[in-house]
C-alpha cells in the first residue's frame, strides 16, 4: 500500500459504518486521502472518526433514499472537507426470497437503496467532476448482477442496474475525464452475507456450492474478507487504473466462473 497514494484527494463512501464500506474508508484514509463516511446508523461511522480524527475521516449520517438529503450532503461535503474527487458506493440491503413471495416493500427498498441511491448521489457527484474535468465513481455492485441466484431476483436485479447505471454514466463523462467502474464481490464475510448463513457449517457450503440451488462453489476455496474489495476499489481510484473506465471487476474467487 502506498500511504500517500491519494494524499490530497477528498472521498465520499457510503455505507461506511462496516463490512465493505468501512473496509473501503479505512483504505482510502490510510492511502491519504479525506474521507467522508457516510451510513444510515452513526455507530460505525463515528467510531472510524474517532480512531482516524477528523481531519482524515469525517462522519455523515445519512440516509441515501432521502434525495434532499444526499444533494445536501455532496454540498456539505464540498464546501466544508474539499471538492469531491472520489465517489464509491457500497450502502446495499439485501431481502432474500422467492418472486413469488417477495413483498412490494422488501422489492421497492432494494431498489430504492441499490439503485436509486446509486443514481442520485453519482448524479450529484457527476455534475461537479465533469465541470472540474476529474474525479473517479465506483459502485460496488455484485456477482449476483450477472448470473440468476435463486431467492435473490430483487437483489440481483437491482445490482444489474446499478452495475449498467454506472458504466453509460462512464460512457457519457468519459471526455470530462471521469472513470466510473464497478467491483462486483463475490460472497465476503459481511453481516449481509451472513443473514444467508443457517447452521455451523455454513461457511463451508458456501466454499462447496449448492447444486440444488444450482450454485458453484468458489474455486480459490475461501470467502473474501472485506479487505479484498477495499484493495480493488483502492486500485480503480488510484492514477495506476487512470486509463480504465466502464470496466466490471469481478472480486469472487472464480465463483460465477466469470459467467
């Protein structure tokens, strides 16, 4: 890691308060840059401000399906820690179940978080980097947006538009000299994986598969840790991936076998 990599550079990350979004946070702050972490609930997020300071880490609750109050939160953000040079999207919700079970709400929160979220505060971010002429957007999408997972249509469908979402908005801020990339996990060792968890040896049937669910295992034969897509996101955003845009990452050990 290269502690001054992003020294100079101001970041939004939303779901920040644990899993991926902190790991992201961390990351970022610890490669130099300012970080403001963004979260619904303010235990998590808060806690990173108090290890890191406030001048490295900077806490906003917010809730992202509220458009009000993300277009002010970017305002905040670039008048009081500095001109957003870095978006990445992590907040997700995951509500499990059959198509034909599935409630209008669990179906209209998942996407009101996964996409709509997505769409409002890249929109935000967008229209500042495009007049400054840099920045870098990346969503932190799925594995499950480009294969079928049983149980999971809501969650898988609302990653696949996020996912298609951000790569037209690289097309289109591609002359402004905006990247916008995605880095689908795989499963990782989250508390929105392990809601799917059910028995002790759980983590083991992940790693095997599940054919009566028609579902690989993981070829490299371990679950991700959080920091596994942090160092993806960490790459994307540095000028290492400058002539990278539009591009999905997959994180997952080889679990779709790139399907």
């Amino acid at each position: 890691m290269r502690e001054t990599e992003l020294s100079g550079r101001t970041a939004l990350v939303t779901g920040a308060g644990r899993g991926i979004g902190q790991a992201v946070a961390r990351l970022l702050a610890d490669q130099g840059a300012r970080v403001v972490a963004v979260d619904r609930d303010l235990t998590g997020i808060a806690a990173l401000e108090t290890a890191y300071g406030t001048e490295r880490i900077t806490a906003r609750a917010v809730d992202i399906t509220d458009r009000a109050a993300v277009n002010a939160l970017v305002d905040e953000a670039e008048r009081t820690v500095g001109a957003l040079d870095i978006l990445v999207n992590v907040a997700g919700v995951l509500r499990p179940g059959a198509v034909v079970e599935l409630d209008d709400q669990d179906w209209d929160d998942t996407f009101a978080v996964n996409t709509t979220g997505v769409f409002v505060l890249a929109r935000a971010a967008a229209r500042r980097m495009a007049e400054r002429r840099a920045g870098c957007i990346i969503t932190v999408g799925s594995n499950a947006a480009g294969i079928p997972r049983a149980g999971m249509a809501a969650y898988a469908a609302s990653k696949a538009a996020a996912t298609l979402f951000t790569k037209c908005l690289g097309l289109e801020l591609a002359r402004s000299n905006v990247r916008c990339n995605v880095v689908s996990p795989g499963s990782t060792d989250t508390p929105m994986q392990r809601q799917l968890w059910n028995g002790p040896d759980a983590r083991d049937r992940v790693i095997e598969g599940d054919l009566d669910a028609y579902r690989v295992g993981i070829p490299l034969g371990r679950i991700a840790e959080p920091t596994d897509i942090a160092e993806a996101v960490g790459f994307l955003v540095s000028d290492r991936a400058r002539h990278i845009t539009m591009h999905d990452l997959y994180v997952d050990g080889g679990a779709t076998l790139r399907a």
